[in-house]
C-alpha cells in the first residue's frame, strides 16, 4: 500500500450536469444517472475524476454533459 500514490492530474474533479431526461432511457441508464448523485434535470454535480465516474459517464453521454470550471 505504501507504493501507491495519487498523482496531480488524478486528484482532480469533474462537474457534470444532467441535461437530458431518463424517462424513456433503459433501467440500466436511469440507475447510472442515479448512481452518479442526480437528484434533478439542469444539475451540476461534482465527483472525483477517477476511471468509475469516468466510466459512468461514457455509459450516459446521451443525458449528461461534462461542464467546464
């Protein structure tokens, strides 16, 4: 455990905002969406930057959008 560390680039966050409605989306992309903390539609979360939140949002990139800060 000692060896591993985090680095600069992976210490960073993202704000992500929902944008598109999950009504007519599958389970699995209303559970991703839920999953990521959205709670409703014009919301801007932020999370870590790690391969997992990384991951859910390729999974849903139909309904969220990645914001600039």
């Amino acid at each position: 455990m000692a060896g591993k560390t985090q680095s600069k680039a992976s210490s960073g966050k993202l704000h992500i905002k929902w944008v598109r409605s999950a009504i007519c989306s599958p389970v699995k992309h209303k559970r991703v969406v839920k999953g990521l903390g959205f709670t409703r539609l014009n919301q801007i979360i932020e999370r870590p930057d790690t391969a997992a939140i990384g991951g859910m949002v390729k999974k849903v990139p139909h309904l969220v959008e990645i914001v600039e800060s």
